[in-house]
C-alpha cells in the first residue's frame, strides 16, 4: 500500500471527501438536496443506455478517462451533489420575460465559444513541478519548493523582459537621433532568450526515446512544455497540462483557463497551480473561433447553462468548505 499511495495522494482523496461532505451538508441545509433514489434509478437507466454504446459512450470512460475522477463511484457522488445544485439555479439560468439571456450567461458565452468555436491558442508553458516524474513519486516538500522556484523564475522572466525592451527603446530613440546604436550588452530577442531558459528550467519530461522499436506519436511528446508547437483547442490544452474536470473541481483552479483566454499574446503569464506543480506560459498566437455560435440556439444556451452551472457549483462546493470545519 506505501508503495501505492503517497502522502500528496492521501491528502486529495480526504480532500475531495471533505468537498463531498460540506456540499452535501450545505445543500441539505439550504434545503436543495434532491432525494437519493430517483437520482440512482436515473443513472442505472444511463448505465443500461450506455451499455450497447461502446468503451467511449459508458460511464466508466466518462467518469475515469474523460473527467479523470479517480473512480466511477466518485463521479457519481459528485454527479449526485451537481444535480442538486443545478436544480436549485435553475430558474436562475433560464431566459428572462422579455426573452433575453441573462447577463452572467452572456458574460460566460465567450468563455463556451472559445471551446466550442474551436478557438486556438499556441503556448509555451514551463512547469515548476511538485512532482519527480522520472522516479513517479511525489517530492518531499515539493509545492513549496516548487512555488519559490516558480516565483523566482518569473522574477528573472520580469527582469530580462524589462531590460530588453529598454534596450529595444534605447535602440528606437539612437534610430531616431540618426546615431549609431551600442549598447554595453547586447541582449537577445525575448524569444530566443526564452527558448533557452525554457530548455534549461522546465520539468516537463519525455521518457527516453526507444533504441529500436515502435517510437511513442509525436503528439505525445511534451518537449519541456512546447508539445507541438502549433495553435491547440482548449480541451487539448487542457490534457496537456494534465487538468480535467475532476482536477478543477478538487482545487477550484483552472490553470488552462488563465492561459488559453486572459494570457495576452506576447505576454508571459502565471505562475498558475497545476495538479502536480506551477505554469508559467508564454502566448504566442491566439486563432479566433472557427465558427460562430448563435446564444439563442437552444443546443448553445444549454451548452453554456451547463459549463458555467459546473463553474457555479465549484464555486459553492469550495465555499461550504471553507465554511465548514474540518479535522483529520
């Protein structure tokens, strides 16, 4: 069992039990616990439908592969307690008298366009990880030491940005002047600058490749965090960074969403916490939506009821928590 499990796993699985517990005392309280029963009949139902549906169409690839929760009875006490909450904003959610959207649905729609438009973000993330990835344990004290690196890398990242953009303005203004540019150091390009550091200072890790054999897909590989090096949607970014729903909900983070919507490009941003470690990303093209969604097509209005309900509900779950007192 030591060998399975570790500290850093424990303390997830308590802390996703506490989540359960707060949320379910809270909803209770509120008086917006739906009943039990008609909740698992409705899943046996699913379970029963999904059954003819293939490996990618049943619960348990949902539940483990898909939204990455650590068991199917997990995902459904989480499925559970969501639908409560749901239910208890859903008038909240609905479109108004006159037929309008409600504003915090407007303000969320470009949130749900950019993922489901298939907007695209090209990105270099550097990991400050909690996590010794060759060896596959955890790092004894590793999220302090990774936050203090992550901090401390981000500082050096300020710092030569600065200085190279003087330079660059120093340059402009000797252009202007007509006089001959000669600086004391000669800085690189923040790109060529940033290409090594990432090189030198990123924990993304790729296993050795084979002698021989069958090589691992392209796709596969993290390369220090540049991964392929072209514009990715956001779920796929997301699985790059090694993020899920589950992960989302466990610490009321969403790493990828700092970098794929509020990262300007050209702009360095973080460091933002990961489920093993810190990011710290550099945006370098940003694809608007291949498509454009209609919020008035019932299919999208659902769509962004849904995403931001479970935003709402990550929300609420984290908040009964930090009401709550828990111990152990």
């Amino acid at each position: 069992m030591k060998a399975a499990f570790d500290s850093q796993d424990v303390y997830e699985a308590k802390m996703f039990l506490a989540l359960m517990a707060a949320t379910q005392d809270r909803l209770e309280a509120e008086g917006n616990l739906q009943p039990l029963e008609p909740f698992m009949e409705k899943l046996a139902e699913q379970k029963a439908a999904s059954a003819n549906a293939g490996t990618f169409g049943s619960i348990g690839f949902i539940a483990t592969a898909a939204y990455r929760f650590p068991s199917v009875e997990s995902f459904q006490d989480y499925s559970y307690l969501f639908e409560s909450f749901e239910e208890s904003i859903k008038d909240r959610l609905q479109l108004l008298p006159d037929g309008s959207v409600p504003q915090e649905l407007v303000e969320h729609y470009e949130t749900v366009q950019g993922i489901i438009g298939i907007a695209r973000v090209r990105a270099e993330t550097l990991l400050v990880s909690a996590f010794d990835d060759p060896n596959n344990e955890w790092i004894d004290g590793g999220w302090q030491k990774a936050y203090d690196r992550a901090i401390a890398l981000r500082a050096e990242i300020d710092d030569y940005s600065q200085r190279y953009e003087a330079q660059e303005a120093a340059r402009a203004e000797a252009a202007a002047n007509g006089e001959e540019f000669q600086p004391e150091e000669l800085l690189q390009p923040f790109d060529v600058w940033w290409s090594r550091f990432l090189d030198l200072n990123s924990d993304f890790w790729d296993a050795p490749l084979p002698a021989s054999g069958k090589m691992p897909p392209a796709n596969t590989m993290r390369d220090k965090g540049r991964f392929q090096g072209v514009p990715t949607t956001r779920n796929d970014m997301k699985n790059q960074l090694g993020e899920s729903v589950y992960t989302h909900f466990l610490w009321d983070t969403a790493a990828v969403d700092e970098i794929f919507f509020n990262v300007p490009v050209g702009a360095v941003g973080g460091p933002f916490r990961g489920p093993k470690g810190y990011f710290i990303s550099y945006v370098k093209e940003r694809v608007p939506p291949s498509k454009r969604l209609n919020l008035k097509d019932e299919r999208t209005l659902e769509a962004v009821q849904d995403d931001y309900a479970q935003l709402l509900f990550r929300r609420y779950a984290h908040e009964a928590l930090n009401q709550a007192e828990v111990s152990g």
